[in-house]
C-alpha cells in the first residue's frame, strides 16, 4: 500500500526534530533544489526539442515529473511546489541570463557547500538523513517544508 503524504512527512520529520537540523534545512533545502535545476537546465537538448521552445529543456521536462510525484501525494502540496519550482525556473534563468557560463559552477559549489551544512544538520541531530533508507525524501524535504507554510496560512494539504 502506498504511504499517505502525511505518512511520508511525518516519516521524513522524525529525523528533524532537532532546532538547528529544521533551520539548517530550511536554509539549505530549497537551495539545493534550485542547484538540481539548475545542474539539469545546462544539460544540452536534442535540436527538435529547442526548436519548439527556448523553455523545453531538461529542467522543465524533470520538474513536470516531479510536480506529478507530488500530484500523486497531494494536489494541494503540488500546486505549492509548482509554485516553488516556477520560481526556482525563473531564477535559473536570470542567473544564466545575468552570468553566461557560470551557472553550472554556481550551481556545482554550492550544492557541495549546502550538502556539507545539511550534514552538519544531521550530526547534530544524531540522525541519518531520510533519503538514506528511501531516496525519494529527496523529494519528500520541500514538500515538508511546503507543508508548515500551508499549515502556517491556514491550508490544508
């Protein structure tokens, strides 16, 4: 039987109990996914697919992927993380525009800098991360954090 998304994030929020381990994440887990997008926009596409739209490439086809994960757990959580994910696309491709062949390196550093604080986070919870025993809390972190802003405005999820 599949988990509910409430199964998933209460799984997800047993290993971030700890107050520095919830504010490291909250610092570092939309970064990192804004890293992952960006990483994925500079993958080079198929002549066809850049001659239908500047916007169809790697990152817009993945995040159509993953908002249908989230669609699957939650449509409301999934409207939040289309959201998210819109403008994390949208601050792609300002940094791209802004800085011409920097935005992997960016990209690359930073993930590197924010997966060793996110660690950090873990030591000092005394736990493993989540996607150590199921790879998809990878996706489960921003929805987690979607989670107590709706919960924050009153919406259900």
């Amino acid at each position: 039987m599949a988990k509910s998304i409430q199964q998933w994030l209460d799984e997800y929020g047993s290993s971030h109990q700890n107050k520095t381990n919830k504010r490291i994440h909250w610092f570092c887990v939309p970064q990192i996914f804004w890293t992952v997008m960006a990483a994925i926009y500079v993958i080079p596409v198929p002549a066809a697919m850049a001659e239908i739209s500047p916007h169809l490439n790697w990152a817009s086809v993945l995040s159509v992927g993953a908002i249908l994960f989230y669609v699957r757990l939650s449509l409301p959580l999934a409207i939040g993380m289309a959201v998210f994910t819109g403008v994390c696309y949208a601050t792609v491709l300002a940094f791209d525009a802004a800085f011409p062949g920097y935005l992997l390196w960016f990209a690359g550093i930073w993930f590197v800098a924010l997966w060793a604080l996110q660690f950090y986070g873990h030591e000092v919870e005394g736990k493993k991360p989540s996607f150590f025993k199921d790879v998809q809390f990878l996706m489960i972190g921003p929805a987690w954090l979607m989670s107590f802003i709706y919960q924050k405005i009153g919406l259900k999820y």
